[in-house]
C-alpha cells in the first residue's frame, strides 16, 4: 500500500496496483512500490522475472521521468541469491543507486530477536541518486513488524503539465521556468558533480549495453533512456550548483 500526502494529491496519479508492487507517479517521479517473494516460496525465480519485466515495461513507458523502486526485495543485494542476479540486471540497465550506500552502512532492516536473526532485505533505489536530501533506517521504539522502516527524503519538479500546487507546509509553489545564472555558478563543483555522475553511469551503460534488443523499438527506447538519463545528470548538477532565477526550492516528499 502507498500512502500519499493531500499536499500532493493532485500531482498524485494512480497507474498500476498488482498483487506484488504498485505504480504512482507524483509530479516528475514514478514510484514503484515492490514486494518480492522469501526465499521458499515457489517458483521464486520466476515470480522475481515476471515481476521485474512488468515493473520495467512501466519504467519503459515512462522513461522522461525520475524513478524510485522501493519496499521489500526479500534479498540481499549483497549476497550470492541466486534471484539477486536478477535484481542487479534491472538495477544496472535502469541506471538505479541504492539509497543505503550514499547515507548510512545499516547492517539490517529486518529484525527477528525471538529467531536471534536479522538481514537487509528492503532497499530504496533511484535514478537520480542527487536529488536525495536524506536516507535512513528508522529503529522507533514501537513497532508492529518485524521490518525497520526506510525513510527517504527527496527533491521533485513539477512539470509544466501538472497543475499548479501549493504546498503550505514546504512554503512552495510551482516550479517557474529554470533560468540559470552561469556567471555566477560553482562550475568545479558543476564539473565535479556531473563527472562523477556521468562515470557511474558509463559504467552502468557498459554492463547493460549488450541487453538491448535487435528490435528497432527497442534500441528506440534503450537511445530514448540513454539520453534521458544524461540531460537528467546535467540538470541535477546544474540544479546543486548553479543559481537559479525565478524558480522556487524544489519541495520535499517525506
């Protein structure tokens, strides 16, 4: 279940809810909200490719935006699982950086002190790993699961063909048109911050360049994506580094 904010509720737009993951979009992102099997379940493997090409053909359909994959992956990234080479495959083709590496070294989100067992199972992936203020996981003193909640704080735009919003509590409007001040912009931090970005992601397109289909459509898409990540570094970059008139802070989603 995803649960959104009235703030955002008219930039909020319900596109899929399926048995394992749910699809929002809220202004220029689209959120996946995943449950994937534990390990036993049957057919497991193929319940995590069935579950990852359907997530991906949405991805697909909306390429221009930013992308967060979150919830409980029920495996550890870090281990040798045999479905996590699944998840890695559509984590390098998406360009996706795990929250968890750029804040904090948790060692578990999942706690079971009557079985003495803990794991990382739940994860929070973007796209655009610079729009991330903030990643953490939350210990609160009650709680009802065996999960820790992930807490992740980010920066948004609303596109232009969203209608206008207020948000009281961000004291924020509307993004206006982006006019960037260049004269006056950090150009090494600019420099600093889009190289390493963009060194990130060549590696990413190195290890997923080859998955692309023989089909023109497809190689349509996998061009369309490749751009579209790029102009998002530079923007991203620019954004952190670059003064900005006429334009609002970027509000929060918490």
């Amino acid at each position: 279940m995803t649960l959104v904010t009235k703030s955002l509720r008219k930039i909020t737009e319900t596109i899929c809810s399926s048995e394992r993951y749910t699809v929002i979009k809220v202004a220029n992102y689209v959120i996946f909200n995943v449950y994937l099997p534990c390990t036993g379940t049957s057919d497991r493997s193929l319940i995590y490719d069935e579950v990852l090409a359907e997530i991906q053909a949405w991805r697909d359909k909306y390429a221009s935006y930013h992308c967060i994959v979150a919830g409980d992956l029920n495996c550890d990234l870090n281990s040798s699982d045999k479905v996590v080479a699944a998840v890695d495959k559509f984590v390098q083709y998406n360009s996706l950086t795990r929250c968890d590496t750029l804040f904090s070294d948790i060692s578990a989100t999942y706690v079971n002190y009557q079985m003495n067992h803990q794991s990382y199972i739940d994860y929070v992936l973007t796209s655009s790993p610079h729009t991330v203020n903030m990643f953490s996981v939350l210990d609160p003193d009650i709680n009802f699961s065996d999960h820790l909640p992930l807490y992740c704080n980010v920066q948004y735009a609303v596109p232009a063909d969203q209608p206008r919003v207020i948000n009281r509590d961000a004291k924020a409007t509307r993004c206006a048109p982006r006019n960037f001040r260049w004269n006056k912009a950090d150009l090494m931090s600019y420099y600093y911050d889009s190289n390493i970005s963009m060194n990130e992601y060549d590696d990413a397109l190195d290890s997923c360049k080859d998955d692309a289909d023989e089909d023109n459509i497809c190689q349509q898409l996998y061009v369309d994506r490749i751009y579209d990540n790029i102009v998002t570094i530079l923007v991203n970059a620019a954004l952190m580094q670059v003064t900005v008139i006429k334009s609002i802070l970027a509000l929060l989603i918490t």
